[in-house]
C-alpha cells in the first residue's frame, strides 16, 4: 500500500505539538549538581597502600597514559635462620587524562583493587600539563568514590566472607574450648576423706612425727 502523501509531515508536526504542551526541565548546572549514576565514569582514584606495582595496569592500558616508577627494598628476615625477601616501593604513580578514554581496562585487570572509579568530572585545567594526575592527586579523588551497591537479596554470598566466617567461628570455638571452667561438683553426692598413710609426716602413727613419744622414751 502506497503511503499517503503528506503522512509523515503529519506525524513530524503531531510530535512537535506533544512536546510543546510539556513543561521543559532545565538542569541547573553548576548551582545545582547533577544526580549521576552510581557507575559514572569520572576519575580514576587510587588506594596506594593496596598497589604492588605488578605493573599490569600500565601494560594494559591501550593509550599508554599510566605512568609508574618504584624500587626494591630488602625486608629483613621474620625470624632467626629465614631469607630475606625483596619488595617493589612505589615512588610514582600517575594518570594523564589528557590521553584516558576512560575504557576502565586498568581498574577491570586490577588483582588489588588500588584503582576504584569516581563520579568527579570538574577537573577541566587551562593547561593540558595540569591533567596529568600524581599519586597525590590520585589519593584524594579516592574520597569521592562512592559506597559499592548493596548485593542483590537473592545473589550467592561471596566465596571469602563464607571462608573467613568460618574461619573465625572455628577459631573462636578453640577459643571457647580452652577457656571453659571445670564442672562444679553434684550436691549431695559423697566425698572420700583423704585418709593419711602411716609413713605420712606429722601423724600419730608415724615414728618419726614431732611429739610422739617413742617406746621406751619420752616426748
């Protein structure tokens, strides 16, 4: 069926006169901040106490804007007759965001989780130089990452909350096993006097208990 000359101006036109009778919203913006969805993508924030500079976050990153230099430090052994081990020392982590598009690869291959991503986008510079973030910077974008949602009613308990729980019942019952007082003693039931034995010191009966007279002797 041929369409009708004219249908779709029509339906073009019935559009434009719903949208007319509807009262516009307009986001006042920056006097009124927008209400973000909980996984924007705005920053990169980092936790550095958990990065150990496995460096798979800079190997992974398809813009190559991560930068990171560290050393090795040797720990001491922890006990007498042990090795001593080497670790990496961070000294520089930083984050051109003049280069990020914002894939989130680097959080994704993370196995620390040390980079954590945060709904802040006000960080606009004058100068493309200032983009690149330090660690320092970093760090305080981690005070605006926002709470992790809550798991669904019905999801599976993650598999170390159930390792650790039982973990620490298992320790606490040890616990309580070693602390446990003796059972008191039954009313009523009878007691065996302790009956001293002959040879037994300071006893009538013994030959050699002060003041017992002796045969043939006196006290």
């Amino acid at each position: 069926m041929a369409p009708i000359p004219g249908s779709g101006l029509a339906k073009g036109l019935a559009v434009t006169l719903r949208t007319m009778t509807r009262k516009s919203h307009t986001a006042q913006y920056p006097d009124v901040q927008p209400e973000l969805p909980p996984r924007s993508r705005g920053v990169i924030g980092l936790f550095e106490e958990n990065c150990t500079v496995c460096m798979l976050c800079a190997r992974e990153c398809p813009d190559w804007c991560i930068y990171i230099d560290s050393h090795k430090e040797t720990v001491p052994a922890a006990a007498p007759g042990g090795r001593e081990r080497s670790r990496n020392v961070l000294d520089r982590f930083a984050i051109d965001f003049s280069l990020c598009m914002y894939c989130g690869i680097c959080i994704e291959v993370c196995p620390f989780d040390a980079l954590f991503w945060s709904p802040e986008f006000e960080y606009a510079e004058t100068d493309i130089r200032d983009l690149t973030h330090e660690r320092d910077k970093l760090r305080e974008w981690m005070w605006t990452v926002p709470e992790p949602p809550a798991l669904d009613a019905g999801a599976e308990e993650p598999k170390e909350l159930v390792a650790a729980r039982k973990a620490a019942e298992k320790l606490a019952a040890q616990q309580a096993a070693t602390t446990q007082p003796a059972p008191p003693a039954t009313p009523g039931a009878p007691t065996t006097p302790t009956t001293p034995g002959p040879d037994a010191p300071g006893t009538p009966d013994a030959p050699g208990a002060p003041g017992t007279p002796r045969e043939g002797g006196t006290a």
